[in-house]
C-alpha cells in the first residue's frame, strides 16, 4: 500500500480515549481470565502484579481494553535532535478483545521525535498470551511520522517520552495524568527490559495518527459542499470486526460511530451485523467490509487501534449477515 493511502487512514485516527486510572470505577466482567474488576488504581495495581510483570510505575495509560506500559526510552539520534526509540507493551483487559481477536498482550516499537511533537509506530506484534509469550502475529504498521491528535495512544506515548512533568496513572502519589503539557526536557529512559523470544526476533516495521486543527469560518462559509458521487463499492472479502455487542442496536451504534470517526479510510466502504452463538449466548458483531484488498483492511485496524480502539480480520463477511445504510 502506498504512503499516500497509509496516511489517509491515519489522518481520521482521533477520538481514542486514553483513560487515566485514578478514581477511575468502571467494571469488567470476571471469568477464567481473571480480569481486573474495574479501573480503580489500587486494583489494578495489585491485578497486574498477580498476573503480568509489567510493573505499575512503568503503565502511561489505562482504558477498558489495554494497559499500556513504556519499558525503555533511547536515543537514536545525535544529541542536537530529540528524537527516540520507546519500547512499548500492553496488556489486553477487555474480556471481548481477548476472546474474539485471541490476543491478550502485545508489542510495538514507537520512534518519538520531540522537537516536532510527531510518532511513528513500528511494526505492532499480537500475542496469545499474557507477558508478549506465545507465537507472535504481526498487526501491522506504517512508515510515515505524524502528529497525533489528543486520546490516542500514540499521543500518550509522546507526551511520556518527551515531557519531564508527565505523571503515570499508577505510580504511588500520582494523580490523573495531565497529557501534553508543555515541558520539553529531555525525558527520563527506564530500564531496559529482556523482550520476549518471539518479540526479539521480529524486525522493526513502523502505524500512527495525525489530526487537522479545527478552522474558524465565515457565516458566508458554512454552507455544506455538494456531496461527491458515491465511489464504486469495493470487492475485498476481508472484513473488520469492531465490536461484539448482546444486542443489534449496540452493535449498528459501534459501526456508525466508526463510520463518523473514521470518515475518510471507510469511505465506499459497508457495514454489517451478524448474529452468532458463542459460548452459549447471542452475539452480535459489527463489520466493516469492502476495502479493496487486505492490506487497506489492515491499514485500517492498525489506524483504529492506535486511536485506542479494538478490531481485527474475518477471511469475509459471514451469510446472514444484515446490512446497514452506509450513512
């Protein structure tokens, strides 16, 4: 895929929501996965020192489905630039993510440049298992540098690397942790940590976000422009799955949602629910479908992901599944 579409699927990466843990209350649903019971600090603290050894004063940020650790900062660049290479991890707690997608931690390799305030993610490997163990599946990536906008991950990954007042969502004191101040000291590198086999043997790639200031216009300005013809529909049969909802109604708000946030990378695209069993209970999942290959599809959820958001591939649309109006 060329550089021009990579970035016009990154360009529409906003709206990911990087939920800082204090005084946070959410619940999750417990199982054999033993997920933690909500996003309280103390409790997800001592659930990850249980189950993982990603230690809490190395977490920048906490959502409902990932936690996400920085394991070590190095400059890759001589001493007149800013610019380095963050080792990055997360857990996966989202209880859907894991079940329907398979993976329940993963990896990436983010290069931050903090003169321009601009990321670009590596190569994003998936694993099965907690602690990046088992075989590694790649997730995609991209090689250009962008300038994140607000609430995504890569976001949060420039704002830890590059700003000394940057406070961790689980370190012991910390409050709330206050993303993009201004500071521009140099940051403080934490100790590298031994990567996992798989993880170690896997060469960099490189997945990112850009936003577009908002610009005030003219009364004079504000009629709408004529809608373009639609495009053609487009005939990959690899589809996206977004959510997994207990009910049609959420999962058709999940797809329209998507559809509004990601405007551009899914035009001319479809979506669809599907109505399966899993588990003994009725799930509804939502699709997005009709990319014109594989790679846009997985350009696409690699996009979504670094907004702070869960997908992954399905070979095709299933039979019975229900379409719904694109707009």
């Amino acid at each position: 895929m060329g550089a021009r579409r990579v970035r016009q699927f990154f360009l529409a990466a906003a709206g990911g929501a990087a939920i800082c843990a204090a005084g946070a209350t959410a619940a999750f649903p417990q199982g054999p996965s033993a997920l933690p019971g909500s996003l309280d600090r103390a409790v997800l603290v001592n659930w990850l020192r249980a189950n993982t050894d990603l230690d809490p004063t190395n977490v920048i940020s906490v959502s409902p489905a990932n936690i996400i650790g920085v394991m070590a900062v190095n400059r890759i660049e001589p001493a007149d630039r800013r610019v380095f290479r963050a080792q990055i991890r997360s857990e996966v707690i989202s209880a859907q993510t894991i079940r329907e997608a398979g993976n329940s931690s993963w990896a990436a390799d983010v290069e931050v440049d903090c003169q321009s305030r601009k990321g670009k993610v590596n190569r994003i490997l998936d694993f099965p298992m907690r602690n990046l163990r088992g075989t590694a599946r790649e997730a995609g990536g991209s090689a250009e540098w962008v300038a994140p906008p607000a609430g995504t991950h890569l976001y949060t990954v420039v704002a830890a690397v590059c700003d000394a007042g940057f406070q961790r969502p689980l370190a012991p004191g910390q409050q709330m942790a206050a993303l993009g101040s201004s500071g521009a000291q140099p940051p403080v590198a934490t100790a590298p940590r031994a990567p996992s086999q798989s993880s170690a043997q896997a060469s960099p790639g490189p997945a990112v976000a850009a936003g577009t200031p908002a610009v005030s216009r003219s009364p004079a300005q504000t009629a709408p422009a004529p809608r373009a013809p639609a495009k053609p529909v487009k005939r990959s049969s690899v589809a996206v799955q977004i959510a997994a909802a207990d009910t049609e109604a959420k999962a058709a708000q999940a797809l329209r949602s998507a559809m509004s946030a990601f405007a551009a990378p899914l035009d001319g695209t479809s979506m669809s629910t599907v109505r399966v069993e899993v588990g003994g209970k009725t799930v509804y999942r939502a699709l997005l479908h009709g990319f014109a290959s594989a790679d846009e599809a997985q350009a696409f959820c690699t996009a979504y992901k670094a907004a702070g958001r869960d997908c992954f591939l399905r070979d095709a649309v299933p039979a019975g599944a229900k379409a719904l109006a694109s707009r």
